[in-house]
C-alpha cells in the first residue's frame, strides 16, 4: 500500500453543546495514539494568524465547540511566566469515510477516548515553544470525583492517565495533569484526527527522512529509507505506527516530535498561511473538529500569531516525560509507566520558570551531522592502530569518543601496522551499528567477522582523516528526558 506522495481574552462565548466524551470507570480502550494531529491543527491554526488579518480570524472561532474544563477547580498550581496548552486527542474514526478507514486501516468502533496528551508550553517572550509528550500508560493517581458516566462519587485511586478523560472528561483530565505535574494548565484544546488529515493535505503534504526503512502491518506504513512527502492520510499512519523495533508507544512519541517539528518548518515557509482565502478554509477545516476551553478564541489566535511571527524549528524543543520504572505493575491496572520522580520534577519546574529544556543552539556553532539509524552512545569500539605513526590510534578514539561511541580507552597496536584504508570489523548480527560506525569513519571498510559480538573494531589507516559527527534519528534513548530541538530533526 502506498503511503508517500511525491504530489501531494475576549469574554467567554457561548458554543454549541460540547458532545459527551465516551468511557467508563477504569475501562480504558487501547485506541490508535493520534497525539499529533493536535499539535499539527494547533501550530498550522497559531503561525497561520500571524500573517492575517483579524477579519479573517474573527468568526472562526465561533466553529470551535466550548467545554469548560476549569469548572469548580480548586487549589490549583501557581502561575508561572509563559502559557501552557494541554493538547488532547480523541479517537474520531466515525468522522471519516468507510473508504479511508479501510485504506488507512482504522477499523474498530470509535469510542471518542484519549490515549496520548502533550504540554505545550509558550515563553512568555513568544520566542520558545516547549513541548512534553506524557505517555497514555503513565501510572497516575486520579483526585476524588464524580464519574462523568454514571454519577457515582469515588474517592482518589491509581490508574493509567488515559482513564482520568474516561472517567471525568476535560476536567478530571485537567485536575489529574496539574496534580502530577504541578504545571496550572491556562488553554485546553480537544482535537480528533480528522481535521490532522486535512490541515497536512492543506499544507501540500508534510516531509519526513527516515535513516532506515518503516513498516508497520498494524497500520500499513511502508516507507524505504530516505525522504518522503506524506498526504494527510500517509501522515497519519507514520503518527500511529507503534509496531517498529520494540520501543513501542515511547519510539513512536519520537517519531511524532519529528513530524511535528517537519510541520512547524512547512507552516513557517509556505506561502499557505499568508494567503487569506486558503487560510480560512484550512481553519475552517480545524475548527470544525476542535474543542476548546471558552477563553481561547479568535484575540488569543491573532495575539500569539503576530507574537510568533519569526518561528522557526530551531525555535520549538521536544521531550518526553522521563520514566523511572518501565512495566510498573499495578493490581486491578497492569502495567503501567512509572516517572522519575526527580528528573520530572526537574522537567515540570523549567516550565514554570520558563527556562529553556535544552541549552541554547545557534547554527553556527552546531557541526553538521549525518543521520544514522543506531545511536552512537549504544556502539562499542575497539581501535586499532594499524599504521606506523605513533598515537594514532588514541587520536581515533578520542575522535570517536567525543561522537558519542562506547570507545574502550585503551587504543592498541594491529598485527599488520602498513594498513592503508581504515577498517570496521564488525559481526553480521550488529550490521546496523557497523553501518553507523562506518559512516563515522568516511570510506572506510566494512569487513564483517562473525562471532565477534556487538563490540566493533577498528583498525585505523593511512586514509584516516577526522571523525564525521552523526547523529541519530531518535536523539533521546525512549523512556529518558533527553531534549532536541526541531531544527536537529527536520531533513535537512
């Protein structure tokens, strides 16, 4: 199946009746995670107002269906400097045609859940957006509350975050995610994966670069390594895949901060969001499936637009909530992801400062780096010097080293010290590490060895010439806070 196309605050409002987000009591359905078609419909809607006029916001917003999550709430965080979003997403399959849900294979009854949330935090200077995915199975603790369903009171209980929308809608969502993080929430936006579909077709389609192939029989991505221009419906397979490589919902968070940070790069240079007309069809596309708490409308829109005018990738930073215990168990709730209660902390306490996640980059000052598919930091090297010149081996290790490889510090001397081009030696069963050292050590050559294990050798030559910097496609190891920021995983 084919995936890839090459063609491609104003005063409260009252909206129509917000429709009852479905779910029981501790009955969470496992759904497809559609977490990035509120940050693509949010960012597109957001920068797109920034090159509009207030006549053409205005009266968009009366599309966008009310709910009022901060009804009743009591004992919240302190407000920090900046804005937080949170962004959910709910299952909204029943909006598309039978068609596309078999194409797309979204088969299964809609159940309007949520399974994935983000904090999207904007400095308060407009020139930063900080943006945590919280994983759906994180083990969470619901505040006493009525049952949205069945009206029954139940007093504070452990469940996995997506039951608290299950439970007690918006608000119970609202409450859980201010208890855990201790981050007050100021906007709520409610998006289902129709309006992702179309905002990305809108855009003329989304580019992504993939360092290895993708495909996922769960939900039909097919991708070759290399770049791709995804459709709307193309986009939304690459979001939901989970079944690639076993790091499961956590590497498709990463995968989703790419396509993110591709989106913001497309918004912030196509000429779609200065074009009035197209721009009001696009939102009106948007809005027609957005739920939104009352206070945010069309001067909210137009003030962070023009505020975020000058946006750009290198301007949004991505994480990940980091987890201290994977598969922490919980009787009555199966496994669940336990946060480090420190590094979070951490995490949560630079949104309410508004401190920057990661240190801040520049261009200049960032080498280039070559995509690769294994991280250096997972690859361990042995280094030969297979030439005369003394030192050279404790030169390629220091090299290697400071990319990021495992290197064991202790360099030695080859058998045969005339060795004119480099050498990897490397065990077929670690031939994607091997490919990434390789492309570390530019011409050099493969030469594979088996029974030698996962540690690869290299025996230096007289080609040696420096160490290219790599990166890989998933900065972050899954499960840990490390931050990137959009310009590090865009296409370059």
């Amino acid at each position: 199946m084919p995936t890839a196309s090459r063609s491609p605050a104003r005063p409260p409002r009252p909206g129509r009746p917000t429709r009852p987000p479905g779910g029981g009591r501790r009955r969470v359905v496992r759904r497809p995670n559609w977490a990035m078609r509120i940050t693509t419909a949010f960012s597109v809607l957001v920068l797109g107002a920034a090159g509009i006029g207030h006549a053409v916001v205005t009266g968009l917003d009366t599309g966008i269906s009310r709910v009022d999550p901060f009804k009743d709430m009591k004992n919240r965080p302190q407000a920090g400097h900046g804005t937080n979003f949170l962004l959910v997403g709910t299952d909204g399959r029943d909006r598309i045609s039978e068609q596309e849900r078999r194409k797309y294979r979204l088969g299964g009854a809609p159940c309007h859940c949520t399974d994935t949330m983000m904090i999207v935090h904007l400095s308060e200077a407009r020139d930063r957006a900080s943006i945590v995915s919280l994983p759906r199975d994180s083990y969470a603790e619901l505040p006493a509350h009525t049952d949205q369903n069945t009206g029954d009171k139940h007093k504070a209980h452990p469940v996995k975050l997506n039951a608290a929308y299950a439970e007690g809608g918006p608000n119970l969502t609202v409450r859980t995610v201010e208890r855990m993080t201790k981050v007050k929430i100021d906007h709520y936006l409610e998006v289902d994966f129709t309006s992702f579909m179309k905002t990305v077709d809108v855009l003329g389609g989304v580019e992504i670069c993939t360092a290895r192939p993708l495909k996922d029989s769960h939900t039909g991505l097919d991708l070759a390594a290399g770049r791709h221009r995804l459709n709307g419906g193309a986009a939304l397979q690459y979001v939901r895949s989970r079944h690639i490589g076993g790091d499961a919902d956590l590497g498709r968070m990463q995968r989703q901060q790419r396509f993110l940070a591709a989106v913001i790069a497309k918004a912030t240079s196509s000429g779609v969001l200065l074009n009035p007309v197209r721009f009001r069809d696009m939102s009106r596309t948007v809005l027609g499936s957005v739920r939104a708490d009352r206070n945010f409308g069309a001067d909210e829109m137009l003030d962070l637009g023009h505020a975020m005018r000058r946006f750009t990738p290198a301007s949004s930073e991505f994480t990940s909530v980091p987890i201290g215990k994977m598969g922490y168990a919980v009787k009555g709730i199966g496994s669940t992801l336990k946060w480090d209660a420190a590094k979070s902390a951490k995490l949560f306490g630079a949104l309410r400062t508004d401190k920057p996640l990661a240190p801040l980059k520049t261009a200049k000052s960032k080498p280039k780096a070559t995509v690769v598919d294994v991280p250096p930091e997972q690859i361990r090297v042995q280094v030969s010097n297979g030439t005369a010149t003394a030192g050279l081996g404790g030169k390629v290790d220091q090299a290697l080293r400071a990319n990021g490889f495992r290197t064991t510090g202790t360099p030695d001397n080859a058998p045969k010290r005339d060795v004119q081009r480099t050498v990897v030696e490397y065990d077929p069963r670690w031939d994607r590490s091997a490919k990434t050292l390789a492309t570390a050590l530019p011409d050099s050559e493969l030469r594979a060895a088996k029974g030698r294990g996962p540690q690869m050798k290299v025996i230096a030559g007289e080609d040696y010439d420096g160490v290219q910097r790599v990166r890989a496609e998933n900065p972050q190891p899954a499960g840990e806070a490390g931050v990137v920021t959009g310009d590090e995983v865009v296409c370059e």
